[in-house]
C-alpha cells in the first residue's frame, strides 16, 4: 500500500462505518421496544459488524491496488473488482437495514407505539441511511460506468465520464452527504431519546419506562446462525420474553407528548 492510497481509502472506509453506526442505533431500539424487534439485537449488530468488517477488507485491498497506476493491467482489474464488490455489499447492506427498519417501525405504528423516542431515532436513522445509499450509489456510477483507470487512459483523459474528470462530483455527491449523514446523527443525538441501560424497555402502553432483565437466547450458536429470526421454533425459540409477564398490554397508549416516562 503506498501513501496515496490513504486519502482514498479513507473516503471509502467512511460509509462502512456510519452505515454499522446506524445499525447500532437500531440494535439500541430493538432493545427498547423487544416486543416489535424482528430479531435478536445482539445478534443482529454482530451480523452486520461481520459485513462491515468484509466491506472495508474488500475496500482497502481494491483501493491498494487502483492507488498505483504503474501496476499492471491484472492487478489494476484486481483491484477494480474487489472496490466494486465492496459497493454491492454496501447496497444490500443499506437495504437490509431498511427491510428491519421499516418492519419495526411499521410493527410499532401498528401497534400503538407512536413515541417521539422512538420516532425521532428511526427518522434520523432513515435520513442518514439514505444520504449513504445515495453516495454508495454514486460511486456505483463512477465505478461501473467508466473504464478503469491506466496510466494510458490517463494519457485520454476524455474517455473517463465527467464523474472521474471533475473533482466537484466526489464533493457534491460523496463528502458532503458523509458530513450531512453525521450532521443528522449530532442534531438528532440518540442519547436524547433512548435510556443508557440496555435493560431499561419501553412497556406496551407506549408511555412508561421499565427495566427489566438482559434480554437473552439461550439456544446455541449453531442454531442461531442457520436460524436467526428464530422462525423454526415456536415464540421465538429459547429467548426469553420478560416483558409478557410486566402488567401492561398493547392498545393502552395514553395520549399525551409521545414523551416516555420513566420508573
């Protein structure tokens, strides 16, 4: 890897990680709201830490080969191949967490559940998610729709599409939707919604605040990876649904701020 790949590899290392940032948030608010989760949270940010981490080791081995033009022709399409892999991971991945996260938030509205602090986290997670997909599928464009860059397409530069000839492009469509996405997540902090205790659960009247147990799945590894939405198993399989035995019941929302409050 030579010193000027850093520069690159930063600015694509970047979205991986806002992108498992959100998941965390998400893993945070199926804590919160267990009852609509539709899976395990711990299991699902390990998940999608797995993809992040195999979409920065496809993004740093692309970008320390496209970073030497002098190689050749083998490795620079090496190198092409493994960033635009890294590309389509990232665009199922976004799309996965928008498959969760609409089915959460649509269990939630069903629900009752319609809390400013679980709204405002899902709208910030929405709009930040989307900034990122849009900058994933601006750098599709670049990738897939121009020729890879040589050192004798460098020497006709007119053959490259204007988003590799014009610096504008990368400003517009990838560094300021990075910096937009972690604005998002500073002016809509979660921390301003979601309790600090993992245990502490918002209780199916969509008002009170519980804490309750470690929410926990006793079956085994194996199970739980050929099995992860616990669909074989009757009630979820062995996780233990704590907050069936807490005095509250769904369809009691009171009306009021959608502020919860706590006990």
């Amino acid at each position: 890897m030579t010193p000027f790949s850093h520069p690159p590899g930063l600015t694509q290392d970047a979205s991986p990680v806002l992108e498992l940032a959100n998941f965390l948030i998400l893993s945070r608010l199926f804590h919160f709201v267990p009852y609509f989760a539709p899976m395990h949270p711990t299991r699902m940010l390990v998940t999608f830490a797995c993809l992040a981490a195999v979409i920065e080791l496809l993004t740093i081995a692309g970008i320390a080969y496209l970073s030497n033009r002098d190689l050749p022709d083998k490795s620079l399409t090496l190198g092409d191949t493994l960033t635009k892999a890294s590309l389509v991971v990232q665009l199922l991945v976004v799309s996965l967490f928008y498959l969760l996260a609409g089915t959460f938030h649509y269990c939630c509205r069903t629900g009752g559940i319609k809390a400013g602090s679980v709204v405002w986290p899902l709208a910030a997670s929405y709009a930040s998610m989307g900034l990122l997909m849009a900058r994933t599928l601006y750098r599709m464009v670049e990738h897939f729709g121009n020729p890879l860059v040589s050192t004798k397409t460098l020497e006709e530069p007119l053959t490259l599409g204007p988003a590799v000839r014009y610096e504008w492009y990368f400003y517009v469509l990838d560094a300021s939707l990075v910096l937009v996405a972690v604005v998002v997540w500073n002016a809509v902090h979660p921390g301003r919604f979601l309790p600090a205790d993992a245990q502490k659960y918002l209780a199916q009247d969509g008002v009170t605040v519980l804490k309750g147990p470690e929410w926990k799945d006793s079956r085994s590894l194996t199970e739980t990876f050929f099995n992860p939405f616990a669909m074989l198993t009757a009630r979820g399989g062995h996780q233990k649904q704590f907050w069936e035995h807490n005095g509250y019941a769904l369809g009691t929302v009171r009306r009021g701020t959608g502020v919860p409050r706590r006990t």
